[in-house]
C-alpha cells in the first residue's frame, strides 16, 4: 500500500543485500517513517518483541525470515540443532498471536531435508519469501470477500456511506500489504463504494489511532478516531453498520483472540444487532485449541505502556510523558478472547464461514480434527 504515494511492504529484503531484511519501524509511526535492518536471528526476535514489527501475519513472517537470519549466521557441522534451537528461540518473542509458531513450524519442517548448510540458507531465503507471498495473497482474498459484504449493507444505504468501526491496527502495516479488517475497506473504497472508518484509539499502545489512522490517511479513506469507549454509544445511535476486527490467533470453535478491548465491542455490537465480522487468514487459526478462553495464552506487556504515552509536541519534538497517578499500579493484558458466540462470521482466505467447528472445518477440511 502507499506511503507519500509510493508502494510499501512492511518487510522486506534488502535490494543490494539479500542478507538483510528490512522493515518499516511501527514505533515511530506516524511521526516519523524509519525503516530497520534485520541482520540476524537476535534482531528478529528483539524487532518482534519490542514491537518494531507487530499484528500477527507481520509477526509469522518476521519470525520466518528470522530462521533464515539464523541460519546464515550458524556453522556446517552444528546448522541441524542451530535451526531447532533458533525455531523455539524466536517463537518465544510474543506467546499470543500463533501465526508465529506455525510459520516457524513450516520453515523448520521444509529445512529439515536439506543436507547442506549452503542448501538450507538458499531454502530458508525462497520459503520465507513465498510465506510472505502467501499471506499478501490471502489478505487480498479476504478482501474480496469483505468487500461483497460491504457492498450488500451499501446498497440498502442507497448511496450513503458504509459505517465500519475497527479496534487496533489489523492494516496492512499488520499484515505486510493490505490487511486483514481493512482489506475488505480497502477494497470497498477502490471500488468506489462510499465508505467511513470509526478507528478505535486502542489503549495502551494505540495501534488505531497512530497506524491505523496513518494508513487509511495515506489511502485517503474518509475515517473518524474516536476514544475506546466511544463504540457503543455509537452503536446504540445507528452510527455503526458493522464492525470488521483482525485476530491474534482462532481457535479451530471460532473463539477469538484480538487486541484488548475486542470483547467489549462485540458484546456492544450484540446487543445493538450489529454484524460482528472477524477477518483472518488461515495460518492465524489455531485447530488445536477449542476453548479461547481457557486455552489462548494472553501477553501481559511493560506496566510502561498503561502509566507512560508518547506524542508529538507543537514544536516537533516526540516525547513520552507519565498519564497515570506516580506509585499507582498498573495492568497491561495485551489481548482478549471474543466468544465464538459473538462472532457474526469469520472472513478467511477461502470464503466466509460461521465461527463454529462444523463452519471452519468444512472451509479448512485438510485440518477437520
Ligand atoms: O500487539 P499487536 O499490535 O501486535 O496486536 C496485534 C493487532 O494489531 C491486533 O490484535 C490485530 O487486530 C490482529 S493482527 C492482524
């Protein structure tokens, strides 16, 4: 998608330097456009964890070229137990979004026949390519499919513009081109499909207000931001025609895991009868969990986050500042689990289906357990 009108990925590798990943820094946006040299396996992991890169198929991917990273830095004689080592140590950088694990698990698996060092790396670099491919491809698919169900409310609107809330940043920052939630917007809007975006501010980081904000701006989507609280009253007033979120990770029921503050959403958009969507590709779904609730690990993030925010000053200056009252504990649970029940439907890359075990396993078959 466009930044200052020209195309960008949020990773990619370097055009003089094929031992270089680069990404766009999503801590400094959108004050100010960075882009960061992965260089090796340590710098993976801190990237993710620290949040220069972040949302879960962004993750997956950097995790990915992460074992290639990896691999370029290891040794003839020892690359086999290296590349299982650095699989499990780049999987621990973030615990909720599963996309991580299961494209690691993929890398590993490929990597293992090779019976060189110099045939792995040359492997590792065109898999973790092809995985960033796919999940570029299967953002847009599950922009299609949004997009028609856009497109429906639109023409019973006659012409007045589609009201769409969404929570954190599941765009293309998140998801490498495109996104997930705004996939379908993005769509919708390219179409010419009049649309408006409520962006949720998404306290503590504030993925909405700064990335979410920042990106529609650069596509020129009419949006609103608007504080976390805001959505059921908006709600309640007829000012939301649907809600579109990302995930973290889905379990195989259609419980889903999203940025804190999803649930409440959802219970709003219920009680409003207002359609709930939850767009994510398949490799966010996790078929060996049911229960979210009990079985999703949820990341509790630096007390920082909540006490601490950063901003721009009228003189430029980017500065952090105390919000919260000095000696006052706080809690930072980075996620939360929207019940199945919840959930209107779910847009995937292969089509929309309910969010229950028998509507997933007849979209996804090959992983029916
Ligand atoms: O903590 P983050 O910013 O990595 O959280 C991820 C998210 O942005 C969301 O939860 C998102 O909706 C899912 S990622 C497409």
């Amino acid at each position: 998608m466009q930044v200052n009108g020209k195309n960008f990925h949020t990773i990619w590798v370097h055009p003089e330097n094929n031992q270089v990943i680069q990404v766009i820094d999503q801590r400094k946006l959108p004050f100010e456009f960075e882009i960061v040299d992965l260089k090796t396996a340590v710098d993976a992991f801190e990237a993710i964890r620290n949040m220069t890169v972040r949302g879960a198929p962004l993750i997956g991917v950097t995790g990915a070229y992460g074992v290639y990273l990896g691999l370029l830095n290891s040794d003839e004689q020892n690359w086999k137990s290296f590349l299982l080592e650095t699989a499990e140590y780049l999987k621990g950088a973030r615990p909720t979004a599963v996309n991580l694990a299961i494209l690691i698990d993929e890398m590993v698996s490929v990597l293992q026949s090779c019976t060189t060092l110099e045939s792995a790396v040359k492997l590792a670099l065109e898999k973790a390519d092809r995985l960033k491919r796919r999940e570029i491809d299967w953002s847009e698919a599950i922009g299609e499919y949004g997009c028609d169900l856009i497109e429906a409310i639109s023409k019973k609107k006659n012409g007045e513009p589609v009201n769409i809330l969404t929570h954190c940043n599941a765009g293309w920052l998140a998801c490498i081109d495109w996104g997930t939630a705004t996939a379908p917007i993005y769509k919708a809007f390219l179409k010419g499909i009049p649309v408006h975006v409520w962006v949720d501010e998404t306290r503590p980081r504030n993925q909405g207000a700064r990335l979410t904000a920042w990106e529609l701006s650069q596509e020129g989507v009419p949006h609103t931001v608007i504080p976390d609280n805001a959505g059921g009253h908006l709600m309640q007033h007829g000012l939301v025609d649907l809600c579109i979120v990302g995930s973290d990770r889905t379990t195989s029921a259609g419980d889903v895991a999203n940025k804190i503050g999803t649930y409440l959403k959802a219970l709003a958009a219920f009680d409003n009868n207002i359609p709930f969507y939850v767009a994510l590709p398949s490799s966010t779904i996790d078929f060996s969990m049911k229960d979210g609730i009990l079985e999703i690990p949820i990341e509790q993030r630096d007390g920082e986050e909540v006490s601490h925010m950063e901003g721009k000053l009228d003189n430029g200056k980017v500065t952090t500042v105390r919000i919260v009252n000095p000696g006052s504990p706080v809690a930072n649970y980075g996620f939360d689990v929207t019940p199945a029940k919840y959930v209107t439907a779910l847009i995937t890359e292969r089509g929309v289906c309910g969010a229950s075990l028998e509507a997933i396993g007849k979209l996804f078959p090959e992983w029916r357990l």
